[in-house]
C-alpha cells in the first residue's frame, strides 16, 4: 500500500492541475458568438472532422449492434452506468448536489449487491431514481463558460468546457485508485465498449439525421447545443422532436 502512495498523489497532483488549467482555458467566452448564440470560431476544421465522423456513421457504424446478442449489449450497459456512479457521486458533490450524491451512491450499492456486480439493474427494477452528471456540467455550476463549439473525432460535437470535463473526468474516476494494475482499467474498458454500442445501435438514426440534411453539420451543432444547454438549466429554443444523433 506504501508502495503506491507516490503514484496515488501524483495522479491526484496532476488532476488538480489538470483542472485549474481547465479552468484557466475555458473561463473567458470568445467575442465571436452568433446572434443565434452559436460560438464557433473553429468552423473549419470542426467541418473537417464532422466530414469524418458522417462517413465513420455512415458506413458500418452499426456492426456492433448487429454482431452482438441484445442481452449481452445490456448486461454490458448496465456494468457500465454502474461503475460510472462512483464519478456521478463526486461530481455531485463538488456541484453541492447533495442528494444527487445519494443517489449515485444507493445506486452504486444495491446494483453491486443485489444486481451482481451491476449486470442486473437492481435499482431500476425496483422504481429507484435515476441520476447522472459529470464533470462538464460540474464546470458549469462552478460559473465556467460554455467556451467554443468543437467537434471530436469519433465523440463528436461538443464545447471547449465539455471537453476539458471530459479530460478531467478520466482522472477523478473513485475506482482508478482502489484496483491496482490491470485491474483499474477494467471500469474505463467497459464504459468505452458500452458508448460504442450505444453509438452503434442509434447508427440508422445518425445516418438518417446527418445524411438527410442540406448541411448536417449545423444541424448537428444545433441540436447539441439545444440539447445540453437544456440539460444544463439554460436558456435554448424548442428542442427537435428527434434525438441529439451523438448522444453518448
């Protein structure tokens, strides 16, 4: 246990950096934001790389959804969103959320109890609540501006301050410090496989929405836009009657 220490404070040295630097990078909004409320002053490569994922979901994006059995696909997202509340209960404490806190912890226990480790969700048989946040939305309570419109590679649409949530939240993960190599990758392993099969099964709506649309790219920016400031208690126009085609 001695042995691990360094390491342990290390990583926990490097998040706390990692973070103020994030905090730094996203606290001022650029003046270049729309009258439509839109920030995107990286229009052209955000093209570039939207070009990329279009042709990634266009083309086979489905395979796995159609490779493997429904009941395995979700027994594998039922692991995932249990192991994933461990972070929902820190990021809800660090946003003050002291119930939502509670609940990703009650979830968290009965789920690795009675539902085996998460593969049944005991929880959610039972009528419980459901909860989920993350670390970009823990940014945004703690006053950090939205930033500007970017588009990922494989993820794809998002904000400066969401992507900086992202980074962060591979290293404020509770269980990452309680198994010790390999062991500790397992949770992150799982999750990926599992956001890929959720990708992969909302293929065909992708497919419909981004290869339907005289300029897909801004329909996709605006319907993540809408989507997340919803979610994030913003101001933001009627929401399109079909879902945000990158929803992870």
């Amino acid at each position: 246990m001695i042995a691990f220490g360094p390491v342990i404070s290390a990583k926990r040295g490097f998040c706390a950096i990692l973070a103020i630097l994030t905090l730094a990078a996203c606290a001022q909004q650029p003046a270049s934001v729309s009258p439509d409320g839109i920030n995107d002053p990286y229009e052209v490569s955000n093209r570039k790389v939207h070009a990329f994922n279009k042709k990634l979901f266009g083309k086979g994006g489905g395979s796995y959804s159609r490779i493997v059995p429904d009941e395995f696909q979700t027994v594998i997202q039922n692991v995932a969103d249990n192991l994933s509340m461990p972070q929902v209960a820190v990021n809800s404490l660090l946003q003050g959320d002291l119930q939502g806190a509670g609940i990703a912890t009650y979830r968290f226990a009965v789920n690795t109890s009675v539902g085996l480790g998460g593969i049944i969700d005991a929880t959610g048989e039972f009528g419980g609540p459901v909860h989920d946040t993350d670390f970009g939305e823990t940014l945004h309570v703690w006053g950090v501006a939205e930033g500007a419109y970017l588009e990922l590679p494989l993820i794809g649409p998002s904000t400066q301050r969401d992507t900086a949530g992202r980074v962060v939240d591979l290293f404020t993960d509770p269980l990452s410090y309680v198994f010790d190599s390999p062991d500790k990758y397992a949770p992150t392993g799982i999750k990926l496989v599992a956001k890929v099969g959720k990708g992969s099964r909302r293929s065909d709506a992708i497919g419909e929405v981004l290869n339907n649309s005289a300029d897909s790219y801004a329909q996709a920016r605006l319907i993540y836009l809408q989507k997340r400031r919803y979610e994030l208690g913003g101001k933001a126009a009627a929401l399109p009657t079909y879902e945000d085609p990158y929803a992870q």
